[in-house]
C-alpha cells in the first residue's frame, strides 16, 4: 500500500502569504481608519457649526437697548456680556464650551444714522426677482414696482425683464442705472441687447462719512425682493455695483418669509471706497419697512485652540 504524506507548507511559502495578506490589510485598515477620522472631523466641525450659529442667532435676537451710559449689554439672556461704550461694544477670548472661544464686536455705522432708518423708508426704486421655468430652462426675471401715494406702498408693474445668466450691474456716475442682458427672444435666449433702468432719486439724505462730515443730498435707496424659491435653492445672484460718487447708496435685499443669505447675494463692489455703497439682507415687515434704531456692524469670531473656525457678519438695528 501507497501512503501519501501532506506536505506542509514550507517557511517561504507562508512568508510569502503573510506578506500578500499584509500588502492587502494595510490599505484596508487605512482607509478604515481614515474614514474613522473624517467621520470624527465632521462631526466636530458640525457641533461647532451649530455652537456657533447658536450664538449668531442669540446676538440677531437679542433685544438690546444703548444709551450715552450703556457700558456693557448681553446676548441670550446675559450668557455673553459686551463692554465698551455708545459706538463700540466687544468681548474677547469668550469661553463657550468645548474648547471653542468667542471674539464679538459691535461697531456702530455713521453712515446709517437712526433718523434715515428709524421710519419708513421711501425707496427710490423696488424691484422684484422671480425664477422662471421656461422650456425646462431656469431663468430670472425682474419685475419693476411703481409707489401708490395713496395706499403708501409698492405695487407691481407689467413691465418686466428676462434676464441672461444671473449678474446684474448697478452703475452711479452721476445718474444710477441698473444694467443687464434681456433676453430678446426666448426661443432663442443667445439674442439679447443691454438694458438699462434709470433711477431717479426723490429720497434726501444725510448720511455722515468716516470723519462725521454731513453728506447731504439725494443718494440712492434701492430694494430688490427676492423670491423665496431662490432664497430656498440658494441660487446664485451676482451684483456689480460700481458707485463712482462720494455719495453713498443704500441696497436692500429683502426675503418674503426668509432672508437671503451670502450665498445667494453675491456682491462684486467694485467702488473706490467701499464706504460709499450700504447693503443689507432682510426678511419683510409685516406692514412697512420701518427700521427702528441705529445700525450696528456685527462680527463673531469663534476659535479653536487660536484657530479660527467660524465667522459670521452681518448688521443688527440697535434702539
């Protein structure tokens, strides 16, 4: 009788295997462990995210009162101080919890002085900007608004404009326009012919400069209301303004029910100083646009182990 003996596997053999199973496990548990880690980061940076908006959205909020001996105020309840004095509030190096520190600010703007805001402002000119579904083709279309002196407010005109791509130009040279392409033809959206609308300014203004050097005069007030489906799809709308006066113009873009954020108003300023154009994001009054109190920068800085994380500005109306 023939009896076969096994072999076992030899010395080399098994070095071999251990060396295939080791160049197959070490990219495996790293990206395991890589995955690990991503997921671990993101989860960090979301906590922050919410840490952080959680304060921005106290600091919006806050009903906040200053006066010439006002020398601290509070956000949420007196869970953050500031102190400073009328024109500049701040706190550094504000511990928040999980490692994070606060740096906020609160300068006060000269160049929106409480008697233009604090009553109903009588725009120079509204303009509303809707998204249209045309052909299964997205376009935007602006719509022009006329004042009624008899029920004091803006109604929509018929005459409107379809717009290519989404950049709108504001020019002030003098005399402020508002440029973009129409479309002139919508089976065929290539043809389109610059268009302009003239503003005329009714609004008297006394905005002060950086120096407090009294700017009298009419300047600009504009409104564009934005469609909430833009706002809610975070579409993209780009402005190029270009004030070329020493004036300064005062934009609004103002949401139905939410306002529109910085990632849906996108501002090319393209002024020699800066401090000539004002714009801000709102959501609409109930009944006017009535904005009580002066106008406030706002900054919230938050940090890491000194690293920034999270910053948000804005402007907050202060009585």
């Amino acid at each position: 009788m023939n009896i076969k003996k096994k072999k076992g596997a030899t010395l080399l053999e098994i070095i071999i295997s251990m060396a295939i199973i080791t160049i197959i496990i070490i990219p495996i548990s790293d990206l395991i462990m890589s995955s690990v880690k991503n997921n671990k980061n993101a989860e960090e940076e979301q906590d922050i995210k919410l840490l952080a908006q959680s304060i921005s959205e106290k600091l919006k909020v806050s009903d906040i009162d200053i006066d010439p001996t006002t020398t601290e105020i509070s956000i949420g309840h007196d869970e953050i101080k500031l102190n400073g004095s009328v024109g500049h509030y701040s706190v550094s190096n504000k511990d928040i919890g999980n490692g994070l520190t606060a740096d906020i600010t609160l300068d006060k703007r000269n160049d929106m002085p409480s008697n233009n805001i604090a009553r109903s402002l009588n725009w120079d000119s509204v303009i509303d900007i809707v998204k249209e579904d045309i052909n299964g083709n997205i376009y935007y279309r602006l719509k022009e608004n006329t004042y009624d002196s008899t029920t004091k407010e803006w109604v929509e005109t018929s005459i409107s404009y379809l717009i290519r791509g989404n950049t709108i130009s504001i020019i002030n040279d003098g005399n402020i326009e508002i440029q973009f392409e129409e479309i002139t033809d919508i089976h065929n959206p290539s043809n389109t012919e610059t268009k302009k609308i003239y503003i005329t300014r009714d609004v008297e203004n006394d905005f002060e400069d950086n120096a407090g050097n009294k700017i009298e005069g009419k300047t600009g007030y504009i409104k564009f209301q934005i469609d909430d489906d833009i706002i809610k799809n975070k579409d993209k709308i780009k402005f190029e303004i270009n004030n070329k006066e020493i004036k300064p113009i005062m934009i609004n873009f103002e949401g139905e029910v939410k306002e529109p954020s910085d990632e849906v108003i996108i501002i090319d300023c393209k002024s020699t100083d800066e401090k000539t154009l004002t714009t801000y994001n709102s959501v609409k009054m109930l009944s006017s646009d009535e904005r009580v109190g002066d106008a406030y920068n706002y900054q919230i800085i938050i940090k890491q182990n000194g690293d920034e994380v999270f910053k948000d500005t804005g402007i907050k109306n202060i009585k």
